[in-house]
C-alpha cells in the first residue's frame, strides 16, 4: 500500500515535471513567434506606404490614358475584361493587408503587376493598328439549371488527445495563468489515444488565478477512439487554466456529390470569347458606277473585320437631298429614282475600336444635264406629273383648246404645249408639273412662256421645293392678255439642289392655263420685263447753224425698247430707227419738235425733243442776183416779184432807191403794178421752211407809196394741209418812205413757209416795195414806235388801222356824227375834242336788246406795254354797257374795261395800260343795246401811245 503510494508520488512527480517542461517549451515556442510577428509587421510598413504611392500613380496613368481612348473619336467603346477589372473589389481587401499575416513582398508585387497588365491593355488599346486579343462581349445571363443531388456524406475524423490539466495554484490570490500543458500524444489511427495524467495542482493563492491563455489549436488529425481513462491523481491546488491543446486535423473530406443537370441555355448572351480585331477592311475599294436619272441603285460599304463597324456616310459636294444630312446608318444606303443633284462623289467611313476607314463611291452619268429646259415638242422631257393634285397636263396642240397656238418659234403656231383641261375640272382645282431635283448651289434663271385667260380668274404658280419638302413660292401669274407673254424668275440657291413645281389653278370659268418653251440657264436673270419708260422727257436742245446735233433718247425697258424719231410737224415723211439720231451741219430747215417713241413688247412711251437752231438770216438783195433763201412762188400768183434798184418804172409810186444803201446801188424787191397786172393781181415771195413750235423774229422793210396802193401781207402757209394764216397786213399809201416792220412769228400744227404775199390796188399806183429782210431764231425786242390818235375829224381812221366790223355777231353800226344823235335823251350833244367835231356812236333805234356793235384798233405790236387813252358818253335811260377786249392774233381774249346804265349826258375819260403781249393784237371797243333806243354809246379822242399810262 505504501509501495503502491510511494509509486503513485513518484509518478505524479514525474508527470508534473514533464508538464513543466512542455509548458516552458511552448511559451517560449508563442514568445519567439510574437516577437516574428511584430518584426515582420514594423518591416512590412514602409513597403506598403510605397505600394500605395505607386498604385495611386497607376491609378491616374489607367484614367488618363481612358480619357485618350474617349478623345479618339472611335464610334464604339470594347470593354475589356483584364486582371485588374476587380481591381477596386481588391483595393478593399488591401485596406485589411496591416491585418494579414500573409507575405507583404508578394501582395505588393501583384498589385504592381496588376496595374501594369491593365496600363499595357490600355495603351494597346489606343494605339492604332495594333492587333490584340480581347475578352468577348459577355452574354446575357442563361437560365439557372436545376439543382444537383447531395453528394455522400464524408467520415467523421477521430478526436485528437485530451491534453493534461494544468497544475492547481496555491489558494490565495489568484495566480497567474498555468503553462498550457503539452498536447497529447496523437493515438493510433481508428483507436483512443491514452488518457493522459493528471496535472499536479497548484498551490491555491490568495485569490483566484488569472485565466491562463488559451492553448494553441491541435494539430488537425483524423479523430482517433477515445483512450482508456487514466488514473485519478491527487487533487492538487486549483493552478491557473492550462493552454487549449492543439486542435485536431479535419476529417477526410466527403466524396464529391454528383453533379446537378445543366441548366438551360440563358437568352442572346454569348460567352466570353477572345478574338483578334483589326480596323475595317471594304469588301470593294473605291469604285464608280455609271447612272441614268430615275434609276435606283444602292450603295454598299460592307466590311469584313471584327469587331462590327459603324459605318458614316457623307456626299463630298454636298448636293442632293441625301447630302442635306451627314448620317450613320447601315452598310448600305438605298437611292430611289436618281436625280441630277444625286449625282457626285460619296464617302463612307467604317470605324471600330481599333482605327477608321474610308471608301469613295462616284456616281457619274451620260444624260444631259439640263433637264429642266423643254419645248414640248416630243414629249414631257424630264418633267413629271405631280401625284399631290387634282389632274395632270397634258401636251397640246391647239385646235379646240385655247390657245390656239403655240409659243414654239420655227413651229409656225402648230407646235406642242402643255396645259390644264379646264373642262374636266372645277373651280379652284390645281395641275401640278415637277421637275427634278437640280443643282442650284449657283443663281440660275427660269425662263418660259405662259398663256392664261385674263377672264378666267385662272393663276399659273412657279414653286420650288427643297430637301426638306418645303414649298416656296416664286411667282404668281394671272393673266397674259391675248396671247404668249414671257417669265422670267431666278432661282433661290441652295447648296442640296432644288425641285421646280409649275402649279396651275382653274379659275372661274372654262380657261385653261398652258406652258411653253421653258429654259434654265447657269446665270442670274435680268430683270423681269417692264414697259419701255423715257428718262428725258421733253427737252429742248439749242445749237447754232453747223453744228453737229446728237438728239438722245434715254429710255429703259425690258427688253431694250426700239427706238424711233419722228418729226411729225414735216412737210414730208420722218422717220429714223437709230438711237441716236444725228444731225450734221444743222440749219434752221431742221429745226423744230421730234418725237421718240420707245416700244417693245409690254408697249410704248414717248416723249417730245425740241431742237432750237440760232440762226440769223439777213437778205439785202444786193450782192447777188440770187434771192437768198426767198423765192417766187408759180402757180398760187399771177405775178412775180423782182428784182430792182433806183426807181420803179411808173412815177408817183414806188421807192426810188432801196433801203440797205439808199441809192441806185442797191437792190430790193417790188410789185410792178403797171398793164398787164390787173386789179387785185398778187405776188407771192416765200421763205424756207420753218419749224413749228417755237417763235421767230421776222424784221423787214417795206414802201407802200401810190394813190391807189393795194395791199401787203405776211402769211404763214402749212406745209401741209396747204392752209395760210395771215400774220401782218398794211393797206393803202403810207407815203414815199420806207417804213419798217418788227413782228414774231410762231406757228402750230406743221412746218410752215414765210410769204409775203403783195395784192395789186385798182390802179397802176400802187408798186409795193421791201427790203432787208431778216428772220431770225426766238422773239422779237424789236420796239416799234406807237403813237396812233384818232379824233373822227376826217374819217373813222381807216387809213390808221381802225375799223368796224359787221358781221351777223356785230349787228349794230358806228356811225360818224357832229352834233346830237337823232334820237332824244340820249347821245352826246357835241363831241369831245372841239365841241364841234366829229365822234362816233352806235345807233341803237330799231335794234333789239343785247345785239352789239364793234370797232377795232390797228395790229399793236407784241413785247411792250402801250397806253389806251380814249372819251367815252353813255347817256340814256336804258343804257346797255361798254366792254373793251384785247384781242391777241393767236392768244385768247381778255376785257381790260367795262361799263354799263346811264353816266348821265358827259364825255367820261378812261386811261388804261395794256401789258406786253407774246402775240400781235388789235383793241376791240364792243357796245351792247339796252332795253331800248335811249342807249346810244359814243366814243372820241382815241390814242394809243408807247408804254404804260402814266
């Protein structure tokens, strides 16, 4: 028993001396791997600072070599999968490296690495030309397969061996955390290991001990069998707790389960593949394709790399509707009824990831480009019905359709046209006629012929329409009188071309509206027809006798008008078609009002060119036998004038020199009035032609010496109707003196001929004579000396140019008188002069109210005032009035005086100032009767003197 327990001490000693043995081994085993630990971690910081340092500057090379990949232009981005595309999922885990107790150097390396390989993948990637390998697209998730069968569940491991107790601490204070005991002797595979001994317990402190750390995890082993139960030892003091054995190895793992039924395959998703890409390569280089208008091709830019391209289309010379957009669209753009604007060079552009080409397709054609010009006469040309209106033009040819004929020249009227059938539609209805699209990056010109009713309320509309179908409105045309009337319009430029539409609308009656001989031209229209219009109207041109004259005439028109001169005031016909008119060494015969007419088409304007030649004509008839420009005229007289010097043959009449020099030496013209000439026989000596319209000076002297003198007269006689207006008339003696004679001569209507026109008296004492005759261009200023009284003492001053008229106007009679008039209470009783002279009055007893009587004054000259000077009575209980008119040779008549009812039985005096006259006159004296016989007016003492009264 002693033995036995002596033997239990000793064994119990020697565990707890093997226990204290492990338990130093192991925690200078945990001491010595702290220490590592802590090494490794002061170590590893420094490296990872830079790992950090050098993952953030990758970090700004990926992004800023992505932002290259943006700016390349490519037209489709490649995602591609790489190491590093969980690059982020990874930097989170590298935030726990300072926890790790893994090997820095290598984590470190691998982020290096990483970054790299995605730095490289990103610089292949923006590097043109370049071939790489990259990761599909990936797919769209598949469905999920169905679930497979458990796999066999595995044996469960053997636990490992329970390690010894730790010694009992002495009571007391708590002491300090035992040695883990060492781990138990792994038992044999599939048997319980030995139970181990008990730990020797510890001397029980004071107070309880502290835990003791916790053992280190056995070794992992399969489980072995429980091994038998050792002995139970003293119990020792409670030691602190023991180290936790090492834990055991995991149990074998289970077979592997069979595998679950594949699932099904998921929609359009594709897996991820790796394929060599290049940019695009065309099936077919650059090519050309030959095309006639209104044929439908197809361009086609397929190519043949991976990965797809994205195709750009665009038309180099930007005409046409498709050029009107740059677009991405298909390998393949569809052209449908080719225009002439389609026509040119297109480009496409494939471009992927890796790089961009191009490809030219040139469309050229044969056809004529001009499709828009036509005359109708084989047919529509290029022009085509439209498919958005109420009915179509037809080609026509006249006969029962209006017009009758057509516009086409060398057709003579029986051509082809196209109109609207007006019959077959209704008020507002429209034809539409359409063009193809044609190029109008240039002005171009539409120019045609149209033909509408002006009744019908038709209009005929010229449109264009653009790519983007808008519709613009160029003309609207209503009426073209009765016949083909031109258009012009130009066309908007548009660098995509243009389409023209011809719109006709019926009006409101059966009219049809039709077209012909249209043309297009490359240039800008001149502008639209307009109505010939003179700029210069109604100037007067002076020039002197030869010069050269250029008469112009500024016109404008649409076409240009023709031009054309006439002097319709010529004897004979006049009639030039120049522009200018010219005229070399003018004289007064050409002198005178032109017209010019400008005409074309749309009509006429015209205007009235004075042309004013300066020339003085003196003739003297002494230096040459010749008359000078004066001539005798046959068959209008029966006598001559001649040619003389000193006296005339008859005595008592005649000059007895000639006025120029006043001697036999000169010469003048006269009247022989001697047997055979017969009484009233005339003379008549003309003048060159005169133009109408503007006055002339004529000056000349004359001698009218003879008891029976006849009569002179100056006349101007129209060139053409013949007619004669007499201009200055002197009758009777004027005694043995030359006298001179100043009047202006203007004449209307025609050219017209000066004559002096001499008239033979009842006897051979009546020899007329002149001399100096001048003609000169504008009015005269010529003052010719009036002084002319008449007192009624001899005569009613006939020989002075006074005399009455009675004619059925004038009915009543002036009558010479001294004394009373017969009729009682009224009348003067004497005259004014003496008292016992003579005056003159207008016998009203046996007349009838209102009937008059006249008595006039000689010819006054023009261009100077003159001094009216007369007495006048008008006494009697009905007195009528007095009225005195001014009567100008070619003016109209003016009263300058006028006074009516009784004055009472006196001579009254009137004074009155006649202004200058542009034309010779005469002052008439007019008496109107009263109620009865007690009206008699009565006139004495009248004078006419130069210049204004005073």
């Amino acid at each position: 028993m002693v033995d036995d327990t002596v033997r239990d001490n000793v064994q119990t000693t020697g565990l707890r001396e093997r226990s204290l043995c492990l338990s130093s081994v192991v925690l200078i085993f945990v001491i010595i791997n702290t220490v590592v630990f802590l090494a490794l971690i002061i170590y590893q910081f420094p490296q990872l600072g830079d790992v950090e340092r050098k993952l953030l500057d990758k970090r700004r090379n990926i992004e800023a070599l992505r932002g290259s990949c943006r700016n390349n232009e490519f037209s489709k981005q490649i995602t591609f999968p790489q190491p590093t595309d969980k690059l982020q999922d990874f930097n989170h885990k590298y935030t726990g490296l300072s926890r790790k107790t893994r090997q820095t150097v290598s984590i470190a390396a691998f982020v290096q690495d990483s970054v790299h390989a995605q730095e490289q993948v990103l610089l292949q990637r923006c590097s043109r030309n370049t071939m790489i390998c990259i990761k599909g697209q990936k797919g769209e998730l598949g469905l999920r397969g169905r679930k497979g069968n458990t796999g066999t569940t595995g044996t469960k491991g053997r636990a490992g061996y329970k390690g010894d107790d730790g010694v009992g601490g002495t009571p007391g204070e708590k002491g300090k955390q035992g040695i883990i005991g060492e781990k138990g002797v792994l038992g044999p595979r599939n048997m319980n290991g030995v139970k181990g001994n008990t730990g020797v317990a510890g001397t029980k402190g004071v107070a309880a001990g502290k835990t003791g750390r916790k053992g280190e995890t056995g070794i992992d082993s399969v489980r072995g069998f429980s091994g038998e139960k050792g002995q139970t030892g003293p119990k020792g003091r409670q030691g602190s707790k023991g180290v936790k054995g090492v834990k055991g190895d995991l149990g074998l793992a289970g077979e592997k389960g069979v595998n679950g039924t594949t699932g099904d395959i998921g929609s359009s998703r594709n897996e991820t593949t790796c394929e060599c890409i290049d940019k695009p390569i065309f099936h077919e280089n650059n090519t050309s394709m030959r095309v006639h208008y209104g044929d439908n091709i197809t361009l086609d830019c397929s190519t043949t790399t991976r990965p797809e391209a994205t195709i750009t289309w665009t038309k180099t010379d930007s005409n046409g509707c498709f050029a009107n957009f740059s677009k991405t669209s298909g390998y393949k753009i569809d052209l449908d009824t080719i225009q002439p604007v389609d026509v040119g060079t297109y480009r496409c552009v494939a471009g992927n990831v890796v790089g961009n080409s191009a490809k030219t397709i040139t469309l050229t054609t044969s056809d004529n480009s001009d499709v828009i010009s036509c005359d109708f006469e084989s047919g529509f040309c290029d022009w085509s019905q439209s498919k958005s209106d109420d009915t179509d033009f037809h080609r026509s040819r006249g006969h029962r359709r209006t017009p009758t004929f057509d516009h086409t020249p060398g057709k003579g009227g029986k051509g082809y046209y196209v109109n609207i059938d007006s019959t077959s539609m209704t008020t507002g209805q429209i034809g539409r006629l359409e063009s193809f699209f044609v190029p109008t990056k240039e002005r171009h010109c539409l120019t045609f012929w149209y033909y509408i009713d002006g009744a019908s309320s038709a209009v005929l509309r010229v449109k264009t329409r653009s790519c983007s179908m808008d519709e613009t409105t160029l003309l609207n045309l209503r009426r073209s009188g009765t016949g083909w009337m031109q258009a012009r319009v130009n066309i908007p430029m548009d660098v995509h071309g243009r389409k023209i539409v011809f719109e006709a609308e019926r009006g409101n009656s059966t009219s049809d509206v039709a077209i012909d001989d249209v043309s297009f031209h490359n240039k800008e229209c001149s502008p639209a027809d307009k109505k010939p219009e003179i700029l210069n109207k109604n100037q007067t041109i002076i020039a002197r006798k030869g010069e050269r004259v250029v008469l112009l005439c500024n016109a404008t028109g649409i076409p240009f008008p023709n031009i054309t001169w006439v002097k319709e005031s010529a004897c004979s016909g006049f009639g030039r078609n120049v522009q200018p008119l010219v005229i070399s060494n003018v004289t007064q015969n050409e002198a005178g009002t032109y017209k010019c007419i400008a005409t074309n088409h749309l009509g006429r304007d015209e205007t009235h060119i004075k042309l004013v030649v300066n020339e003085t004509h003196t003739c003297t008839f002494d230096t040459t036998k010749e008359l000078c420009d004066w001539q005798n005229v046959a068959a209008v007289d029966q006598r001559d004038w001649m040619r003389q010097r000193g006296t005339t043959p008859s005595s008592n009449t005649g000059p007895s020199s000639d006025h120029s020099l006043g001697s036999n030496a000169g010469y003048y013209m006269y009247l022989e009035s001697s047997t055979p000439t017969n009484v009233n026989d005339t003379a008549v000596l003309q003048y060159k032609t005169l133009p109408t319209g503007q006055p002339f000076c004529l000056k000349f002297w004359y001698h009218m010496y003879g008891s029976t003198m006849g009569s002179l007269r100056v006349l101007a006689k129209d060139c053409v109707t013949k007619s004669r207006r007499e201009l200055w008339k002197m009758t009777g003696d004027k005694g043995n003196a030359w006298k001179e004679a100043c009047l202006t001569v203007e004449q209307h209507g025609h050219d017209y001929y000066l004559q002096f026109e001499a008239m033979r008296g009842s006897g051979y004492h009546s020899d007329i004579g002149i001399d100096d005759i001048v003609v000169r261009t504008g009015s005269c200023f010529c003052r010719q000396l009036v002084n002319i009284h008449c007192d009624f003492a001899k005569d009613m001053c006939e020989g002075q140019g006074f005399a009455a008229q009675y004619t059925s106007e004038y009915v009543l009679r002036w009558i010479r008188k001294s004394g009373t008039t017969p009729s009682v209470d009224t009348g003067p009783d004497s005259d004014h002069t003496t008292g016992s002279g003579y005056y003159i009055f207008v016998e009203t007893s046996g007349g009838t109210s209102d009937t008059k009587g006249s008595f006039q004054s000689p010819e006054l000259p023009i261009g100077q005032e003159a001094c009216l000077n007369f007495w006048y009575s008008m006494y009697g209980a009905d007195m009528g009035a007095l009225d005195v008119i001014v009567e100008p040779m070619g003016g109209s008549d003016f009263n300058i005086f006028h006074e009516s009812g009784d004055h009472g039985n006196r001579w009254l005096e009137a004074k009155l100032t006649i202004p200058k006259q542009t034309h010779p006159y005469k002052i008439d004296f007019q008496a109107t009767r009263g109620a009865s016989f007690h009206g008699d007016v009565s006139l004495d003492d009248i004078s006419i003197k130069d210049g204004p009264c005073s």
